[in-house]
C-alpha cells in the first residue's frame, strides 16, 4: 500500500550527478585546451573502470545491478578521480585509483551513500603515497604534444624529469624552503601565469563557471564553497599580510592546485560530509585550514586531499553539535 | 493593514491542479440511498448513541450525544428512517471502524424546528454550549471541536481564517469563498466576537485571485477588523502553524497552543458552518467536497455527512483506468481502502488516482545526504538523519531529533532524489515510540499489580499464622484445665503472646530439622566458592528466621 505524498518532484539521483558531470565540462574543456587533451582518454578509460567495478562489486555484493549503475554516481567519481590526477599518468595507475575509490571506499563501506570518506581523495592519497613521483609528475601548460602525451598514458615509456615541471604549489614550496628567495622572485618563473600556476588558472575558472551552474541548479549550497574560499583566502591573508616575501597571496592560493575543483566539487560531496547549514561552514572552512598548512607547512605540496579525509573524520560530530533549531524552538517572535 | 508577510522556511510547489475543479459552481448532490453517520465525527471523541433502529429521524435531529471534553453532537443530515446502529470502517489510514448511525432517507429531506440564536444576547458559555450542539468542529481536517479552541474568551488578539488551500487539487475551500463569501465573513465576525480577539486575518493563497476578489468585496462592507490577505502560494502555506507564522510571525513549537501566543486559527469552512448555525439554526450536517483527479466531471459538490464515497463518486464518473482514490489532497491524503467510507467533516476532497497522473514511486534509492529534504521542511527539521535512526530503529535519537514535530506534510518525499519515502519512515518509528510507550505503561502496571500481590500473599499468611497460634494457645489452655484444674473455671489466657512464639519457634525448628534431613538435589561436589556462597545465604537466613 501506498502513503501519502502520492506526487513525487521529477528529481532522481541520476539528475543530480549528471548536473555535476554537466558542470564539470568548462573546467575539463579548459584542461583540453590549456593542459593536456589526454584528459579525454583518461575519462575514457576512468568512466569504464568505475562502471565495471561498480557493476562487479554489485554483483558480488548480490545488489541489482540497473539501478546503481544507471545513477551516474561511479561516473562522478570517476571523473573526480582523474581530474584531481596528474593527466600523464600510466593508465593502470589511473584504473588502479578509480578501483581504490569504488571498490574500497564505496562499496567496501555499503556503496552508495554509505561511504564516511570521499573516495576520490582517499584514491588521490593512497596514490600519493603508493606512488609519490608518478603522482607529482604535472605537465608543463601545453607543452606536449598529443602523441607524446598518450605515449605516457597508454605507452610504456617515461623520459619525465625532461617533460614534466614543477607545478606552481611545488615551485613556491620548494622554492621557499630552498631560501634566498621570496614569492616575488619565485612568481617570474615559467611556471607561473597571472595569479596561480600557467594556464591552470583557467581551469580554475573553468571550476568556478561549473560551480556556480551547480549552485543555480539548487544541487550544491551556498555554505561549503564560500566557506572553503573564505577560509583559504583569510588563512593565507592572515600569512601573507606578516610576511609576504615568504608566504603566497590569498589569490595565488585559490587559483592553484585544486583549490577550486575542491571548493565546489570535492568539498561539497554530500555523502562524506557535513549536512546541517553551520556543520557546512565549519566543515568547508576546515578543510581550507587544514589544506593551507599542508601546503604551506608540510611534506606535499597540495594538502586538499588530507584535508578533506580528515574533516570527513570530524563530520558526525559537527552534525550532531550543529543541528540547527526546529520550527518554534528558535526563540521567535511571540506577540 | 497588517505590515508585512513573514515565511517560514522550507516548503514545496508542486503543480496545484486547481483549475480542474475549480471552474464550476457547486452542486448540491442528491441523497444517497443510505447514509452512514460516524458516532465519531470530533477528534478522540465518540458520540452515545440517542437513536434506535426503526426510529424516525428529522433532518438536524439529535442522533449523537456528544461525551467529554472534546465531544460534540452529532445529527442526522436528512430525514428518514434509523436502519442500522453498527460500527463501519471510516476513513482512516487503517481502515479503523467505527460505531455508526444508518438512515434510509425518505426523500422528503424534512427539517426538525430549528432557530437561530442571538448570540450577542446570552451567556458566552450559553453560546459555546450551543455551537457544541450544533456539531462544529475543525473542517479543515483534524475535527477539533470549535467551542473548545474558541477558549475562555480572554488573551487571544488575532483571530486567523484559513484559506489557503494549499494542498493541490483541492478547491472546495476556493469555491466556498467565491460563492459564499458573505456567509464565511459573518461567521468569521461570530467567531472573533466569541474569542474576543482584536483582528481577523484572512490568509487566502494567491494562486485563488478569484477567492480574494470576492471575499473583498464582501468584506468592504464588514468594518477594519478584518483583513484579506493574499499569502504566496507555497506548499504547505495552509498548515495551521505555517499559516500563523506568515501572517503573524509567530512560531508555535510542538506541544503548544495558539491561544499560548495569543493567536487562534480557524478554516473558512468552520466559519461558514458557524455562521450557518447560529443565524439559520442549522447544524452541521453537510460540506463541500471537491471530486476531481481522474474523473469526467471535476467539480465541488455539497454533500450530506455519512453519504458514501461510492454514491459520491459517480457524479464525478471515474475514468475507467481510475485504480485508486485517494481522500484529501495528494501529499497528506489518505489512500482509501474501502468506498464504503462516509463523508465526514473533515472530508475535503476525493480524488481519483490513475497511474498516468500519480505514477507508483519509482525504486528507493541509498539516501546521498544531499539535504534537499532538509531545505524542504517547513518544521525545520533534519529529515535524513529522521530517516537514519528511524531505519536503524534508534528510537530516542528520532526524538532527540524532534520527530515529533514532523506534521507529515510530505515536502521531504515531495523532493527526495532518491525518492525515499521518508514519511513513512517517520510514521513507523512515531508508532513505535507510541506502542513502547503503552507497554511501558502496561509494565508498570503489571509490575505494581505483582508487588502488590506478593504484598498481600505475605500478609494474608502472616494473620493466618497468628491465627493459627491463637487457636492452638487456646485449645492448649483448654488441656491444660482439664487436666490441672476444673472445667468450669478456666481462666482466660493471661497472656497468649508466649506460647504463639513457642509455638511458632517450635514448627519453625521442626521445618529446620525437616530442611537439614532432605539432601539437596545436584548440590553434591560444590566448589568451595559456591560452598561459601550458600553458607553465607544460609547464615543470612538463619539470622532472618531468628
């Protein structure tokens, strides 16, 4: 028998992923055009894996197979997982992330919706580790041509250190610490553009473009992305302002690295992360901290990845502790 | 003028399907060949049954005796004959029955004397005891009786008329107030002038311009006490909180009153019904109920209470693909089981269900937390981890969560990408929490009653005991004078205390002796623990029994 409502809003989690996935075109089309065309083949090959995994850890799992297939979430991960890889990897590493991110951090934990950690940063960082160099190994702004890069991709040889450059993070970073220097200097080399790394800066508005059709379309709020910005951009101030020939400016910050990918698509998983309107802010504004002081003060140069999985650590209890107040609880106004 | 409108938050707009129904006047239905009458037609309330089977009835007799607190009376809504007194299934999720009064009507539809009252000139009580006559309650749905809400008179400074209509589909409340305007006005006025308030608002979605047009232009002639006012059409507008809150600002928590915050809330339906009783001396005895949905002819019909659903709906004509039909609107109705159901007097509105316009729910799917239910709640509620703990049975953390301030308005599942149906979660873990609860109270019970009994047993061998040891003390002293001295002048007992204790130490060392010889059972090979364990109780009771 059936309860009321009897009517349903013509919305499905299939809609919700393929808006993200519509949202994710301008960042992955400027990738295409600034960074490295074998993005498209890593999607490829990314969108294959995840859809056999998924469709294998069902099977195993005894789930059926139409529904969970046909959500277009493994797709989202996915392509999260290669656009937050280095393009020039070996396609086993990136078959080998997208395994680590379904298999393990989905389905592991009871597949969708069940998962405590974002899977595509739990691949990003078992890989980092795993694989340290392959997984710093950026491309310079369009400097491979298209067959050399799916000769890394699909081929077997690597002559990096002669393709591959530091990226703009991993410029500031080493640069820093090597000393005698300050941002200033750093900021005339090769591998830096108007206000991040060379044409990733593009990538980053690519992001923000996407992000703000997601925030339109009413899939992801307000809170993560402008608590994440925030957060970055006054931790970062906050350095840069005491010492600004050591530490990177706040735009520097949100134009590099992942910082804008994260900020409206990695951060904003619903799954792994905070729910209530406060728990979004402090979950956003936490990963921004954290990552900031990876980035500034740790062993790698981008620190998103390691933040996120730690505030995905912290988010039942900051749901429990931000339950916002229920209809008349809030004090309102009586006469 | 009121300043402002105010919003509360959440709330969902699906499309309204008013146009439909709302087009055509109202038609008064014809009666049907019986009706049935619910003894229970307030909330938690059954009528004591005044009639008998082969009674003839007057319409707006007395056929219900209302009792308690919440009673109200119930009547006939036509002329005729008593044919049955039984209980019938009414309309109610569960298909719950209840007892009710049949009539066959005669067709003539003859009143019983009836006058109006002059409201102005008795007792406020008098004037209460006769809206309670008259059967009012609450039309809006929960059939709350209306001399109950309307208070003591004193505190309330806003009176609030609810026509929103918020539900789709429905637009009995919309054709009331095109029609009928005047009549809802006059009834809005009685009620303000009984509950002392200071104002009237009249909140009427603006999806009805019809509906406020007329109730204007009806209420330019009655006085600035009273406002319409066009509230924006958002689902569910026309709760009775959510209403209050956006007319006034006030929020009403969970467990509270209006009249708490000075505010009282009305249906334009029970003004109309108010307005009819006390200026015509009519009871209630029908209401306006919209058919619509998969039917040939949508419309709003005037309909006597107790007249079946079935007999209803085919004035309507269901299309043959018709496969259910649902009571009230389409997210907090009811799916009836039976068609046998009578209209009652919170019966607002039949619709036909076909698969084409109210589809089956497409497969749940794993929650995403995705919060959009969150957004959607106009109790501002967390409705996903509602669903967690309801799911995982984890009772108290749903109500830590304020479960129970969940109204089911179904806004959650309305939006719920995963098309959970999230109401259903929240009703299953209410009633649980409610069963516990009865149980819990039947333990305690059954608890006390044991105690209690465990109490008297012991007593009552104690005064046999003592009993016991005063007839042996006396049959003793009995010997003893037969033996010693004469019979005839025994004396009486100096004192029975002694020998009852001896008497009692003696059986007491006999059962010792009678204890000690019977070997007990599997108690061979103790361990010395349990040996020592067994000493001790045994010395406990030793010193007990001394």
């Amino acid at each position: 028998m059936i309860h009321s409502p009897y009517i349903r809003k013509p919305a499905s989690v299939q809609s919700v992923m393929l808006t993200v996935l519509i949202a994710l075109i301008p960042g992955i089309a400027a990738y295409v055009w600034q960074i490295a065309a074998v993005v498209l083949v890593n999607l490829v090959i990314a969108t294959v894996t995840a859809l056999l995994a998924e469709a294998a850890m069902l099977k195993v799992r005894g789930r059926p197979l139409a529904p969970a297939l046909s959500d277009l979430s493994a797709v989202v991960t996915a392509w999260l997982v290669v656009l937050c890889f280095p393009p020039i990897l070996p396609w086993w590493a990136t078959v080998l992330g997208v395994l680590i991110a379904i298999v393990a951090v989905k389905h592991l934990y009871g597949g969708l919706g069940q998962n405590p950690f974002n899977p595509a940063m739990v691949a990003y960082c078992a890989m980092i580790i795993a694989f340290p160099s392959l997984m710093s190994q950026w491309p310079p702004a369009g400097q491979l041509d298209l067959q050399t890069q799916l000769d890394l991709v699909l081929g077997g040889v690597r002559e990096l250190d002669a393709i591959t450059g530091a990226t703009a993070l991993d410029a500031i970073r080493t640069g820093l610490r090597a000393g005698n220097t300050s941002v200033d200097a750093l900021l005339t080399q090769s591998a830096f553009g108007q206000f991040g790394g060379r044409g990733w800066e593009w990538l980053a508005l690519g992001y923000l473009a996407g992000g703000i059709y997601l925030l339109v379309r009413g899939i992801i709020t307000w809170h993560m992305p402008t608590a994440f910005i925030v957060g970055l951009a006054v931790i970062s101030g906050a350095f840069w302002l005491t010492n600004p020939a050591q530490f990177a400016s706040p735009l520097f910050h949100l134009a590099s690295g992942g910082a804008m990918l994260a900020a409206f698509f990695i951060v904003t998983d619903p799954v792994s992360g905070a729910a209530t309107p406060h728990g979004k802010l402090i979950f956003a504004a936490g990963i921004a901290l954290i990552a900031y002081l990876i980035r500034a003060f740790g062993a790698f140069p981008e620190g998103i990845a390691f933040a996120v999985l730690l505030m995905n650590i912290c988010v039942p209890l900051i749901d429990m502790n931000t339950q916002p107040p229920v209809f008349g609880h809030r004090g309102g106004k009586a006469r | 003028m009121i300043a402002r409108l105010f919003n509360f938050r959440g709330g969902v707009k699906p499309v309204s399907h008013k146009n439909e129904s709302s087009a055509t006047p109202i038609v008064k239905a014809p009666l049907p060949p019986r009706l049935v009458i619910p003894l229970r037609q307030s909330i938690r309330s059954t009528a004591r049954c005044l009639v008998q089977p082969g009674q003839r009835v007057l319409k707006g007799e007395h056929i219900g005796e209302g009792e308690g607190p919440l009673g109200t009376s119930v009547h006939a809504s036509t002329s005729g004959t008593v044919v049955e007194i039984a209980s019938f299934p009414m309309a109610h999720a569960s298909g719950l029955e209840t007892p009710s009064v049949v009539i066959e009507p005669d067709g003539e539809d003859r009143w019983i004397d009836h006058a109006p009252l002059d409201y102005r000139n008795v007792s406020r009580n008098a004037a209460l005891a006769y809206l309670r006559n008259s059967g009012i309650v609450g039309m809006g749905g929960a059939g709350f009786p209306t001399h109950v809400k309307l208070g003591n008179g004193s505190g309330i400074d806003t009176l609030v008329i609810n026509g929103a209509e918020c539900e789709p589909w429905i637009t009995c409340d919309d054709r009331l107030m095109r029609e009928r305007a005047a009549e809802v006005l006059s009834g809005a006025t009685i009620l303000r002038e009984l509950i002392g308030a200071r104002r009237v608002l009249i909140g009427i979605e603006d999806n009805k311009p019809e509906a406020i047009t007329a109730m204007r232009a009806a209420a330019s002639g009655v006085g600035d006490t009273l406002e319409i006012v066009p509230v924006p059409t958002l689902y569910p507008a026309g709760g009775e909180k959510q209403l209050i809150r956006v007319l006034t600002g006030i929020e009403i928590a969970q467990g509270k009153l209006g009249a708490d915050f000075g505010v009282q809330c009305f249906n334009v339906g029970t003004a109309q019904a108010v307005h009819r009783a006390i200026h015509h001396g009519e009871p209630l005895l029908s209401r306006i109920v919209t058919l619509t949905g998969n039917v040939a002819h949508p419309g709003n019909y005037e309909v006597l209470l107790g007249t079946p659903v079935d007999a209803l709906l085919k004035l309507a004509g269901p299309k043959a693909d018709t496969d259910r039909y649902i009571m009230g609107g389409p997210m907090m109705g009811i799916d009836l089981q039976s068609l046998k159901v009578p209209v009652v007097k919170g019966t607002n509105c039949v619709i036909s269900a076909s698969p084409a316009l109210f589809p089956p729910p497409p497969p749940e799917l794993p929650c995403i937390r995705c919060g959009a239910c969150a957004r959607a709640c106009p109790a501002d509620l967390q409705p996903f981890e509602l669903y967690w703990f309801s799911r995982a049975k984890n009772f108290g953390k749903t109500q830590e969560y304020h479960l129970f301030d969940c109204i089911e308005c179904g806004c959650c599942a309305f939006v719920c990408p995963s098309r959970i149906p999230l109401v259903d979660y929240y009703r299953f873990a209410k009633s649980e929490i409610w069963a516990r609860e009865r149980d819990l109270k039947a333990s305690d019970q059954a608890r006390d009653r044991f105690e209690f009994r465990n109490f008297r047993q012991e007593r009552e061998k104690e005064e046999k005991a003592a009993k016991l040891a005063a007839k042996a003390a006396e049959t003793r002293a009995k010997l003893a004078d037969g033996t010693s001295a004469g019979a005839a002048e025994a004396p009486p007992p100096v004192s029975d205390e002694d020998p009852k204790k001896a008497l009692i130490a003696a059986a007491l060392a006999r059962a010792k002796q009678q204890k000690a010889a019977v070997t007990p059972q599997n108690t061979e090979d103790l361990s010395p623990e349990t040996q020592a364990e067994i000493d001790e109780i045994e010395a406990r009771r030793e010193k007990l029994n001394d």
